[in-house]
C-alpha cells in the first residue's frame, strides 16, 4: 500500500512507516488518500474537515472551497442550472461578482 517511506530509515536500516490516511466511502471506492512522510505528523483537524466535506459532498450537488468548515457556506456546483439550484437550495444562492462577469461561483448555505 506504499506505507513505507524509503527515504526515512531507523537504526537498522529499515524504512520507517511513511503517515498514511485512506477513506473509503460506502461504495468501496477509495475517497481520499494523504501521505505523510514519517518526519511529518497529521493534522487531524484537517482530516476530520475532509471527513465532514466528503460526507456533505455525497449528499448534496455542493463543494467546499479551501478552509471551509462544518456551518459555513458551501459552492454550489456549477453542473447545476440556476432553476435548479434555487429548487434544492431553498435558504437561497448568492453569486459572486467576478471581473469576467461569468456566474459560475455560486454559495449557499448546506
């Protein structure tokens, strides 16, 4: 499974074990997988973080965008037509201005 790092060894000359996280989802598919080396700890909030987006991702046409945490405002995907998205998001879209004026970034609350 690549859990070894073979750039870190110990005292006699074996790999280290390298930090490795694997998700998988309900359906068996692998959903997420980070590799650490052995000099680096994880940061577990961050996998609880994706853990909460992976979850919220699956069950809604939504993505998070970079730093988003549980409550906050998610991007609607852009897949997704306005009348569509105004059906399955009643708490309302926001669109954000862009100088291009395109339409495409749009947040709504989960």
């Amino acid at each position: 499974l690549g859990m070894l790092d073979p750039d870190e060894i110990d005292k006699d000359g074996l790999p280290l074990t390298a930090r490795c996280v694997f998700v998988i989802g309900p359906d068996k598919k692998l959903k997420l997988s980070i590799l650490y080396p052995a000099t680096t700890g994880r940061n577990f909030d961050e996998l609880l973080r994706v853990i909460d987006s992976l979850q919220l991702t699956a069950q809604k046409k939504v993505a998070t965008p970079v730093d988003w945490k549980p409550g906050q405002k998610v991007m609607v995907i852009p897949s997704l037509s306005d009348n569509e998205a105004a059906a399955l998001f009643p708490n309302g879209v926001t669109t954000k201005e862009l100088p291009s004026g395109k339409k495409y970034l749009r947040y709504t609350q989960p």
